[in-house]
C-alpha cells in the first residue's frame, strides 16, 4: 500500500500539470487572468511530458496508477482551471449566465471526455495513432493562447469553448502528435507566450497568437476533413 510502489517518474510530472493547473485557479481568484493562461498553458507541456517519459523509462503500469494520475491531472488544468478562467474573463458579458453555463459545459464535456480515453484505453478498440473526440488539453492551448492573444473578445471565446466542449464528446477522430519535434516547437511557442508583458506588446503577444490560429486549425479542419470524406463515401459512383 506504500505509495512509492506505484510512482514513477511520468508521476511526477503529471503532478506538475495538476500543480500548475491548480495555480491557474489560484490566478484567477486573485484577478491575474494573463498569468492564469500562462499556467495553464505551462500544464499543456507537463501533460505532454508525461506519457515521453513513460516511454522512455519503460514504465509497466499494470495498476493503472499512472493512467489515473495523468486522468485526474487533467480534470484541474483542462477542466477547472480553462473553465474559470472563461468565467471570469468573460463576467462582464452582456448575457447573464452564460459564462457560468459555458464554463460547466467545458468540465463536464472534459470529464466525459477523459472517461471515456479511459474505458477506450482498457479495451481492444485503443488505437496508437489517434484519439476519439478532441482531446483535452485543447481547451488550454485554445483558451489560454487566446487571451494572451492581445485580440481576446468574450463572445468569440464563449463560442469556440462551446464547440471545443462539443468535439471532445464527438467521435471524430483527431490524430496524435508524438515526434519530439514536434513537442519541442510546441513547447517552444508556449514558453515564448510566457515573456513579461512588460517587454513588448508586439512581441508578446505573438506567439499567443501563432499558438492560438495553430490550436484552432487544428480544432477545426479535422472535422471538416472527416465531413469531406463521409460526403465522398455517400455520393453517388461516377464511372
């Protein structure tokens, strides 16, 4: 029962997006809504981490000890933390309510979403190279990058989270990125956003926006690549 006898290493850093999702929510409490983003941001590269180093420690997690951790991890940071920072950011919205109703939608959208991974994971149907349903911490990168954007406004977030929540209960499928390439640039873009404000508008809020039109394309053409080939599949034979 000693809890070192289910740690690893990929723990540790799962624990690390949990801390920063929870320091998310703790930022947003206080009013420091950019340094929010940033956190939850600074979540994403933990929750990429994570199954890397699984990997190259060669962890054999026959508990699930691990998949509950990285589960639980991800309810703080892409479910809470993303879901008050919509509600505060967008309180002051003309529409009574309806950030609290947006942001409930993203938790619970979220928790259905990693419960089902889940029950997916267990069973024969897991697939290595793709994920049913968006993934979760697409709320992060989407939400987070856009209000550090410098172009944030409440009734365009209300609307992406809205369709962002919907897609992680969908069954499209979205396809996975492991190359550490292609980590690497995205942790790269992310820490950029983390420049102080302080240094220049221009600069800081770049890669915000490079991170943000990044995230949503990646949100949006899946979708309408998979409408494209269901259309194609359901015409008629042309010979």
């Amino acid at each position: 029962m000693n809890i070192k006898h289910y740690m690893s290493y990929a723990d540790i850093v799962s624990l690390g997006n949990a801390s920063f999702g929870f320091l998310s929510i703790i930022m947003v409490l206080n009013g420091y809504l950019a340094l929010a983003a940033q956190f939850i941001l600074v979540a994403v590269i933990f929750d990429s981490l994570d199954g890397w180093v699984a990997r190259k420690t060669k962890r054999v997690d026959e508990f699930g000890f691990g998949e509950n951790i990285d589960s639980l991890s991800d309810v703080i940071s892409f479910g809470v933390a993303p879901g008050m920072l919509l509600y505060s950011a967008c309180a002051s919205f003309s529409i009574p309510y309806i950030n609290i109703v947006v942001a409930l939608l993203i938790l619970l959208c979220g928790i259905l979403r990693l419960a089902r991974f889940n029950v997916i994971t267990d069973s024969s149907e897991a697939s290595d190279d793709k994920f049913v349903g968006l993934p979760i911490p697409s709320t992060a990168l989407i939400l987070g990058s856009f209000y550090l954007s410098g172009i944030f406004r409440a009734d365009i977030a209300l609307v992406i989270m809205v369709v962002v929540s919907v897609l992680m209960v969908s069954t499209i499928t979205y396809p996975k990125f492991r190359g550490i390439k292609i980590l690497l640039a995205g942790s790269v873009l992310i820490f950029l956003t983390l420049l102080p404000q302080n240094i220049s508008t221009i600069i800081t809020n770049l890669p915000a926006k490079l991170l943000f039109i990044a995230s949503l394309t990646y949100v949006i053409i899946i979708p309408i690549m998979d409408l494209y080939a269901k259309l194609r599949r359901s015409g008629p034979n042309v010979r």
